[in-house]
C-alpha cells in the first residue's frame, strides 16, 4: 500500500509541477506535493524493517535460524485478527505461561529443601541388616552351611551439630525467600506484559479505522488531482 501510495503521489507531484509552470497554482502546492511523497517514502524502510522483523520472529518459533520467510508464505491477504480475544480471569491467564509456571515449581523445590536440612534436627532410626558367607575353608565357602547373616536397629542423632544444621535451615530459608521474590518479579513482569499487549491490540484496532478513512480520502485527492 505505501508503495502504491508513493507511486500515486509521484504522479501527484507531476501535476503539480506542470499546473506551477503553466502559472496556474503556487509554488506551495508544489512543495506540498514533495513534502507529502517523501514523508511515504521514508514510510516504506520503516515497514520493510517491521515485516522482516516479524519474519525472523516467526523464525524462533519454528525453532530455525532466522531467514527470509517471504518466499514460503507466498503473497496471500494479510489475515485479520478476531475484533475480541477470549482472555479469561487475569491469574489464569498468567498461570498458563510456561515462565511463570517454572518459576513457581522452583518456589516449591526450595521450599521442599526447608524441609530436608530441617530433617536433620531429629533422630533416625533405622532397621539395617547383612547377608553372606562365612567359611574357614575356601572350597566350603560358597557352600549353604557358610551363608549368614545378621539384622539390627541403626540409631543416629547428629545432636552435636546443631549449629551447623541450624545454620544449614537457615541458608535454605534465605535461598527460598530470593526465589519467592524472583517469582513475584516475574509476575509482575508477565502482568505487564500482558496487559501492554492488551492494550496494544484494542488501540490497534481504532488505528485501523482511521487509517482505512485516511485510504478513503487519499483515493478521493488522487481522483481530484487527476481530474483538475
């Protein structure tokens, strides 16, 4: 469209020039006409730039090194976004992102390793037990008479170290409070980001009306130039 629109102010500023030399308009409707084609022509880099920029978006997501996409697509219509998108309750929305998700399964892990340095506070007690061969002869040795074995209750309290596992706790807790507040900055984070694409698209589409009244009136000034 903006090339199009470049062409058709080209042929704009041709009549210009010519209605200014026959002396029948002003020198300003000439320098209009330039200001106005090359405010659409600095127009076309800056959407070239935007689409291979969405091109090499699209690039990521197919998990490829990024290349030019144009030839695949083909040169079909430009699809149109639903006029409303099914968002949902905020939190559920932010619970289905796979960031926000991981960061929530590491709060539990180190919530869970809280739990196991504090494990080291209490006694264990456990039941342990052996099983072999015993022989004073070596040719006897794997013989069933030689099979023994011996079971009995295991005891151990680290009762002495109780500094250090305190000690242990407390980094965990402090390692769990950093996480928690990764967390919390990631929903932020995803909060914004969310609600900045929200707005992006409700404002996109009031764009899209006025741009297609500025198409509407552009068609019309191109039919009036050319007719005078």
């Amino acid at each position: 469209m903006a090339q199009r629109n470049v062409e058709l102010q080209e042929n704009t500023l041709s009549l210009a020039e010519l209605r200014f030399r026959e002396g029948k308009t002003t020198k300003l409707d000439v320098t209009q006409a330039q200001e106005n084609l090359a405010a659409t022509k600095a127009l076309v880099p800056q959407l070239e730039i935007a689409l291979r920029e969405a091109l090499n978006a699209l690039c990521v997501l197919l998990g490829v090194p990024p290349y030019n996409l144009e030839a695949e697509l083909g040169s079909g219509p430009i699809p149109e976004a639903p006029s409303q998108v099914a968002i949902g309750i905020p939190a559920q929305l932010l619970a289905r992102r796979p960031d926000v998700r991981r960061a929530e399964r590491l709060v539990a892990a180190q919530s869970a390793r809280i739990g196991i340095a504090e494990s080291d506070l209490y006694p264990r007690i456990a039941i342990t037990g052996t099983i072999g061969y015993e022989s004073q002869n070596l040719p006897s040795l794997f013989k069933g008479d030689s099979l023994m074995g011996s079971i009995g209750p295991g005891f151990r309290w680290s009762i002495f170290n109780y500094g250090r596992i305190r000690n242990n706790v407390r980094a965990e807790e402090a390692r769990f409070r950093q996480v928690v507040l990764r967390y919390q900055q990631l929903v932020l984070k995803a909060h914004q980001e969310v609600e900045n694409a929200i707005i992006r698209f409700l404002r996109a589409q009031e764009r899209v009306r006025f741009l297609e009244d500025g198409v509407k009136a552009a068609k019309e000034s191109v039919e009036l130039a050319e007719s005078q």
